[in-house]
C-alpha cells in the first residue's frame, strides 16, 4: 500500500524514531498505526538484545535538587559512544529522565525504570532510543540524598556528579564547593567515624605489609599501620582532605569559617568512567 509523507511524520511525532524507521515498519504493519508502533519497540529491543554485552562509559550524568533544597538525585545513562551522548535527542532523553526522577523521587533504579511518562515507562523509552541510534542506551544509576540542605555539581563533561546533604541550611556556594570537592577528590567517606570497616582494615594491612617489607622492628608495626591509616584518612576522607579551593585548611576548617554549626550528613558522587 502507498505510504503517504503526512503518514510517516504522524508516527514519528507518537514514537520519535527516524524517518525511514517509520515508513518501513508502516509498510511491514500495512498502515496500522498501532503495529507500526509495536515494530519500532521490537527493534530497540532486539537492538538492546545484541548490544547487551557492550560497555556503556559515554552517556550524561545530571543532579537535580528539589525546589525545597531538601532532597538530591543524580541520574546516569549511559551509551556507547561520545557522538551519541553529544545528540540533543539523547540530552533531551537523559534531562526528561531526570526530571522525572526529580519530580517523583521514586524509590531505586527499578522503580525509576517502572514510571509511566505518559504513553510509556522510562525503561520503555531508553530501550526505543537504543533502536533509533544502534547503541545500547541504559540507565546506569540513580541514587537519592536528603538532608535539611542539599546541593549539587555537575561537571563541565556532563559525565559526573555530585550531591552533598547538610544537616541545616548553608550559604549556596559554600555548599556547592563542598559538592565540587566531592566530584573532584573523590572521598569514601565523611570522616574517619563513617569510614567503611573493610577499607580500614585494607590500608592497616597495607602499612603492616609496607612495614615488614622496610625490615621495621615487630613492635612498631602496629604504629607504622596506624600512621598508614591516619595518612589514609587525610588524603580520602571528606571532611580532612585539604580544600581544593585553599590547600592550607581542610575541609573540616573551611565548612567552621563558613558556619561552626555546619556538618555534612552524606554525599553521594557518580562517574560513568568509574
């Protein structure tokens, strides 16, 4: 059957797919807009099928933060190649996607897959994204923060992001330094007291090993490893690093001239290349 141009514009403008997507699955479903339809969801799933194996360290990272202040999220998704995540159609698919998340705050990444965006769930869309460009598009992470004052830092190459949860209200650059120091240095944690036990006893091992190997006497090696993770906790712990912006003071001094009752609750930072 002829396949008319003002047909082919109408099913794109339902599904989003290419030009040439929608005449071909028109034709296959013989004008039928609903198996049209049907056809190009097929083919971003069996696009996303064949590319499952495929690493996906291209994409967009983004933080949002409620109008309140009090809760962040940051969205991941990711695809194959910086061409594709440079796309606007791509942008568009990871802001809408944000928003979404900013606006319902579902509970994990499941239940973000599982919303409705009006016709489809998000799952449903990236998927239909993966068979309009030929990669495999996924949502990689969602993560939600909340504290009495949130904030957050994208950096430059939209692939990385931070947010970090104060336990009262503080002056918005302040915070959003705390938030770029987060992104660029990389903490595992607030301080000492909320430091993982298994990377503790990691760098005590390190500095006795460290010690043994040197041929320090038995009875400082204890001493040496615990220097070893005092040093630990100075380079990698949020509140003891030295501040990116002052080098002189740590972070711990920098948030006590900002506001001596200011603490930081959390942070959370996502990076497609980790």
């Amino acid at each position: 059957m002829e396949i008319k141009a003002a047909d082919v514009a109408k099913l794109r403008k339902m599904t989003g797919a290419g030009m040439m997507d929608c005449k071909n699955a028109l034709v296959e479903a013989n004008g039928d807009y609903d198996r049209a339809q049907e056809i190009i969801r097929e083919k971003g799933k069996l696009v996303a099928a064949k590319r499952a194996d495929r690493e996906t360290t291209e994409g967009s990272v983004i933080a949002k933060i409620t109008a309140d202040k009090r809760t962040g999220i940051i969205v991941g998704i990711g695809c194959e190649t910086d061409f594709v995540s440079k796309n606007q159609e791509f942008q568009n698919l990871a802001n809408s996607i944000a928003e979404i998340a900013i606006e319902k705050l579902p509970s994990d990444i499941e239940a973000l897959k599982a919303l409705n965006t009006g016709s489809e769930t998000v799952e449903n869309i990236i998927t239909q994204q993966s068979g309009k460009t030929g990669e495999k598009h996924q949502l990689c992470h969602y993560s939600q923060i909340t504290g009495e004052y949130v904030s957050g830092y994208i950096h430059m190459t939209g692939k990385l992001a931070s947010i970090v949860a104060f336990n009262k209200i503080i002056d918005a650059e302040a915070a959003k330094e705390i938030a770029m120091q987060v992104a660029a240095m990389n903490p595992v944690s607030v301080s000492e007291d909320d430091c993982p036990v298994a990377i503790k006893e990691r760098e005590l091992k390190i500095g006795r090993e460290k010690a043994i190997m040197e041929g320090k006497p038995e009875n400082i090696i204890e001493r040496i490893a615990e220097g070893n993770l005092n040093k630990f906790y100075k380079e990698s712990t949020l509140l003891n690093q030295a501040f990116i912006k002052d080098a002189k003071q740590s972070v711990a001094n920098y948030l006590k001239s900002v506001d001596k009752e200011v603490k930081v609750i959390g942070f959370i930072r996502f990076s497609l290349s980790d």
